[in-house]
C-alpha cells in the first residue's frame, strides 16, 4: 500500500487513540523508553523523537529524508527535530535529508545516551528503574512535562499545583517519605 492510500484513508488519524507520533489523539499518561539500533529513517525518527527516553546504539544511521522522497516529515520532526537540536543545527538535516549517525543525534540532543552495539539493555534498565518510581508520581510528572511541551511555560507551571494534593494524600507518598527516613528501597503500590 502506498503512503497515499494510507493517507486517503485516514492511517494516520487517532481521534480517541493514543497517536504513536503525539500529533494528534490523546495523550500518553505512560512515560516511553526506546532503543534504537542499525538504521532509522523519517517515520522512526519521529516516533523516537516523541519517546521519553531514547537509547541509541553506536552504530545506528538516522536520516529525515522525507524531502528527497517528494513529501515533509508530518511525524512531528517539523517541531520536535528543531526544538531539541535548534533551528541552525536541525535545518540542515531537515532541509537536505542527509544522513547522520548516532554521535550526531547525541550532539543534536535527540538521544538520551549513545550506547555500544549490543548494549542496547540499557533501554530495559532505565525502563525498570521508572517502573520502580511512583506511578502517580511519573505520571504527573510526564503530564507537566507534556502540558509545558504542549502550552508552554508559563502555562505548565500555573497548572502544576494541581497535581500535588492527590500526590501528596497518596500512599505512595507516605511510603516514599517513610522509605526515605528509614534509609531503604519504597515499595510502591501505585495509590
């Protein structure tokens, strides 16, 4: 099937969905963890580059070569791609659709770390280290995180007071605080 038909018929509309690409549809209430590895081009940039946390092998080759193909990235990379690396570091490999290697993306901030080939676990181990975080607590955070994103600054910081009185009830909470003063691991729940 061609990109078109796929167009056409609406693949890449997420009304009530989860939007893989953060477009459009709802958002995500759960933080993302990739690992990138070999080659990732145009579709795969712009789903890495909507994740939270991005572990890139040694030896990966990236390229947003969407302007060679006849079209432009419409996964995000127009905005994300250029928020990250910066309009003068960003338009080069946008406008051309050169490639680039995992050194670049790290320098173009949009890796979180560069990896060795094979390494690549590195993505479970930070993946495992949220899950053993508070869930309410990564969740308010990635949704402050995405509001400051999304609305800006100025917006995301008048809204975050009003993710801590549910915080601050929660059981977790007192579990982190208890965890803290008895000098252990918490044990989160999850309430």
């Amino acid at each position: 099937m061609e990109l078109q038909d796929k167009w056409d018929k609406g693949a890449f509309e997420f009304a009530d969905e989860i939007d893989p690409w953060g477009i459009g549809g709802k958002l995500r209430s759960k933080p993302v963890v990739v690992a990138v590895q070999g080659t990732c081009f145009t579709a795969g940039i712009e789903l890495m580059l909507n994740s939270d946390v991005v572990i890139a092998s040694d030896n990966c080759n990236f390229a947003q070569m969407e302007v060679q193909r006849g079209i432009m990235p419409f996964g995000g990379a127009t905005v994300r791609f250029v928020a990250a690396a910066g309009w003068q570091k960003a338009m080069p490999y946008l406008l051309t659709g050169k490639n680039f290697d995992a050194q670049t993306a790290d320098r173009l901030n949009l890796v979180s770390e560069v990896v060795a080939n094979g390494e690549e676990e590195r993505a479970l181990t930070i993946a495992k280290e949220i899950c053993n975080a508070a869930p309410h607590g990564v969740q308010g955070l990635l949704s402050s995180a995405q509001d400051a994103s999304l609305n800006g600054a100025k917006v995301a910081l008048a809204n975050i007071h009003g993710y801590l009185p549910h915080l601050f009830h929660s059981e977790d909470a007192k579990e982190g605080a208890m965890a803290m003063v008895e000098r252990r691991e918490a044990e989160f729940v999850g309430r």
